[in-house]
C-alpha cells in the first residue's frame, strides 16, 4: 500500500476559508463509511461516480486514494474501459486524460 496523499493545496485553503464546510465535507464521509462496503469498494464506486459524472477535481482525487489504497494502474483504467456505454466515447477519452494525470504525475514522482 501507498503512503497516503496530502490533500491537494487549494482544499486545504478552501477548508481553511470555510471550516464549517470542511466539518460538513468530514461528516460525509464519515457517513459513507458506516455500512458493509469494505474501504476499498467504496473508493471504486466513489471513484466510478466520478468519472461518470465528469467531475475533474474528484477523478483526480479519486485516481489519488485509488492508488494510495495500494490499486493498480490496471484496475483503474478498467473503470474507464466500463463508461463509453454509458457517458459516450468522447467523455470517456476526456476521464482517460484525467486519470493519466494523476498516473504520469505519479510515475514522475
């Protein structure tokens, strides 16, 4: 497993601009963790919602705890290879870029 991302500079300041939303944005996610989902799952379908979407900054994010949770290059691009049937090719190249983003940013790192 991956040593966990620091959050990305400009939530951090947003957070700090507005800490009652950062407290919000906490009890969200502590909420979607109770439940059977294992960790794992949840950041798949968290990561899937995203892309489908289209949402940028959250595939970002998503492709970060992805990884950051010990998923594989692999495993990601099969979410990508899953959405043409339901958001069209030309918004499924767009993720594909998006997810290559964070993976060469990675690689490089």
């Amino acid at each position: 497993m991956g040593a966990k991302s620091e959050p990305p500079a400009k939530y951090q300041g947003f957070i700090a601009r507005f800490p009652k939303l950062g407290q919000a944005w906490a009890l969200c996610a502590e909420a979607g963790k109770e439940g059977p989902l294992s960790e794992r799952t949840a950041r798949l379908l968290k990561l899937a919602m995203s892309m489908a979407a289209l949402r940028e900054g959250a595939v970002h994010s998503g492709v970060r705890k992805a990884l950051d949770l010990g998923m594989n290059r692999e495993e990601i691009e099969q979410i990508v290879s899953l959405l043409p049937g339901t958001i069209g090719f030309p918004a499924t190249a767009a993720v594909y870029t998006w997810v290559q983003d964070v993976l060469a940013k990675r690689k490089k790192g």
